[in-house]
C-alpha cells in the first residue's frame, strides 16, 4: 500500500513539473488579442504584457502599425516575427521629440527575433529632434536582437544607455541586423558593458549631425564603454564616418575602455556636404585627462573612399589604439585628406603629445599624390608625437616618396615613433 502511495505522488509530482514547463514555455499569436485595420498597438501591448513568455508577431497579410511602445521592467519574453511580417510607425502618431518605436527600460532576458523583418518610421515627418530611435535599450541586461531591417528613424536604427543612477546595458548582442537611412546614426553606443555586434550592415545614415553609421559616444565620465565588439560588419555610405569613436566625455577615472572591430568593413563613408572632418573612423578623447584602455581593428578593410582612413586627435597617454591585418584600396579619391590624419586635440594649450597608434603592417593603395601621413599643430605650442609605430606597404605609382607632412610640429621632442614606408609598384 505504501509502495503504491509513493508511486501515485511521484507520479503526481513528475505531472506537476511537466504542467509547469508546458505553462512557463506557451507560445501565442499576436492577432489573438485583437488586430486594428488603422492601429494594432493595443493588441500588440497587450500580447507583450501577457503572461506568455513567447508572442509570436504572426503575418495579418498587411503591416503591423503602431504608436510608440514603451516597455518598463519587462522581463524573460521571447517576441518571434514571423517571415513576411513588417512592423511600421502610425503616421503622424510620433509627435514627441523623444518618441522611440520600441523603448526598453529596466528590462532583462528579452529576444526579439526577425526573419529580415522591417522595422520602419515615417523619416519625412521628424522635421525637429534626433531622437526618435527604433530600438532604445536603456540599463536593459541580457538582450538579443537578430533578423531585422532598421530604417527610416528619425534618430538611430539602435540606442543603447543606462538610465538615471542605473548607468549602462549589459549583455547585449546584435546579429543580422542592416540599419539604413536613419536620421541621426546607424547605432548610438551610449554605456554598455558585454556588446558584441555581428554580421550586421550600417548604411545611409542621412539627416542631422553626426550622420555615423555607428557612434561610440558616452554622455558622462559615469558611463563605459566596456567588452564592446563588432564582427563581420560594414558600415558603407553614410555621411559622416563609418566608425566614430567619440570619447571627450570619458576621463581617466572612468572605466576603461576596451573596443574590438574584426573582419570588418568601411566603404565609401562621408558626404561633402558634412561639415565634420571627413574620414572614414574618426578617434578623439578627453583633452586634458583621457581616459585609458584599447581599440582594436584587426582583419578590417577599408575601400572607394573619397577621403582617408583614420582621422584622430587623440593624445599618446589616452587609450590606445592598435591595427592588425588591416589595408585599405581605392581611397583619398577627392584628393583632399590623406590616408592618415592627426590633428593637435588644442590649438591653443600645450596637452602633450599625440600619437599612441599601432598601425601593425598596414597595406594602403591609392593613386592621389598626397603623404601617407599627415600632422597638424599649432604655433602657439610644441606639437610631438609619442608611441606611434607602423609599417606601411604603399602601392601608389604617384606617390614619388611623399611619406608624411608635418605642420607646426618639432621632431626633436618624439618618443618611440617608428614608422617604415615601403613603396611597391602595382
């Protein structure tokens, strides 16, 4: 009898557990909870907010459209986007400046997965403001977002921050994503620590400044920029640099940086009528206490440009930046920047050196008669560089051994600058 009792509560105990997983792992349809023929925000609200840990976005055989959603303290959902499906802004419904399509706050173990799916808004309409993102992850934690197109913004395709005291995202990872012709930024990189960014696609970034496909920008010294990775990606024709690394707002008492870009790929970046210094990766730092760390290129490749590769006015003692494996072809067609640029971070206080660049063996092929490298200063101070070496393969049959430019700069006062030029026929 005993022996029988026992079996019946294991029983019932192995029925209870396989309830529990068959109710935590449901799944539903978004249509379930009633679709809109003018405005399906409700009904996709309400499917996201259920107590079913994956929606599906099922195909109605038009768009989805929405008003802006905002999602706080959400946590453990799983949002699948069946193939054919296409998610669009109401028109006119995005009023507010700081309207995002899909906002996140505070929320944790979330998985938006596309199938190519087009994420659009109404571009023309967002004559004020730049922040009318698509994606907005703000102090979001274990985050998955794959399988989308991301256009037409009237800010960045993504944003990602802290929020208040809560000072950055983390865990965060980015794959199959193309975002194209959004206003202000292919991506915003605000605060985040463990990114990583994969076979995705920044282009045509077109409408306010800085116009990057990707902009690595901190708000605050609070903020880091922390195991934040780019693989297999190209950020190709937007108007201002592909790759914009803006960290004036860190200090050295911030966490340091650490930035990696490999396999990847820059193309035709920057539009002449940007009035930013064009190149295709631009670099600046603190002036006066920047902050420390690394950025890494390695296996990248740079291609029909009309301007350079690097433009930096960046000091020896801020983070250091390191090529590897890394060439560039068919660049500095405008015939007006050269492949490699440094720039005095202060025209008018002597902040020490620039420099703190490892070109690795760099590979460069261009046809336009201008230096290889180039360096401004200024009159009013001593302009050197520190800890800058490089071995660069040029293949360039207009080049008659113009290897660099200095403007108001004293070679005298350099400390570990070795850089070999080697001209090869083509």
């Amino acid at each position: 009898m005993k022996y029988v009792l026992k079996v019946k509560v294991l029983l019932l105990i192995i029925l209870f557990i396989f309830y529990c997983q068959i109710t935590y792992s449901q799944k539903v349809k978004a249509s379930v909870f009633g679709i809109d023929q003018n405005d399906d925000t409700q009904c996709l609200l309400k499917a996201i907010m259920s107590d079913v840990d994956t929606i599906i976005v099922d195909n109605i055989n038009r768009p989805w459209l929405v008003r802006p959603l905002r999602f706080e303290n959400l946590t453990n959902k799983t949002i699948i986007f069946e193939e054919g499906v296409a998610l669009c802004a109401v028109p006119g419904a995005f009023k507010n400046p700081t309207d995002d399509l899909l906002r996140f706050s505070n929320s944790f173990n979330i998985k938006l997965i596309g199938n190519n799916t087009s994420i659009s808004m109404n571009k023309e309409e967002y004559i004020d403001g730049e922040w009318r993102h698509i994606i907005s992850l703000r102090n979001c934690k274990n985050i998955m977002i794959k399988g989308f197109h991301l256009r037409d913004s009237g800010g960045d395709g993504i944003y990602i921050s802290g929020l208040g005291e809560d000072t950055f995202s983390e865990n965060i990872t980015i794959e199959d994503v193309l975002s194209s012709n959004n206003k202000r930024q292919g991506m915003s990189i605000i605060s985040v620590r463990n990114l990583i960014v994969k076979n995705s696609h920044f282009s045509k970034t077109n409408g306010t400044l800085p116009e990057a496909g990707i902009d690595i920008e901190p708000n605050r010294p609070e903020d880091r920029i922390v195991n934040v990775n780019f693989e297999n990606c190209v950020f190709s024709e937007n108007n201002h640099s592909g790759i914009k690394i803006a960290l004036h707002n860190l200090t050295s008492n911030s966490f340091q940086v650490s930035i990696s870009f490999k396999n990847c790929v820059l193309r035709n970046n920057h539009h002449p009528n940007n009035p930013q210094v064009p190149a295709e990766i631009t670099i600046n730092a603190n002036k006066r206490d920047p902050v420390k760390g690394l950025v890494l290129f390695e296996n990248c490749f740079i291609e029909k440009s009309n301007w350079g590769i690097l433009y930096s006015r960046k000091r020896s003692d801020a983070f250091r930046v390191v090529f590897k494996n890394c060439a560039a072809e068919n660049i500095c067609q405008s015939q007006r920047t050269p492949p490699i640029s440094l720039e005095v971070p202060d025209y008018y206080r002597n902040l020490g050196a620039l420099g703190g660049i490892d070109f690795g063996e760099f590979f460069i092929s261009y046809n336009e008669s201008l230096p290889v490298f180039k360096v401004r200063g200024s009159k009013l101070q001593t302009l050197r560089l520190a800890d800058i070496s490089g071995r660069f393969v040029i293949y360039n049959t207009n080049l008659e051994g113009n290897y660099s430019k200095y403007i108001q700069y004293n070679p005298f006062f350099n400390t570990k600058v070795n850089m070999e030029f080697i001209e090869k026929s083509k």
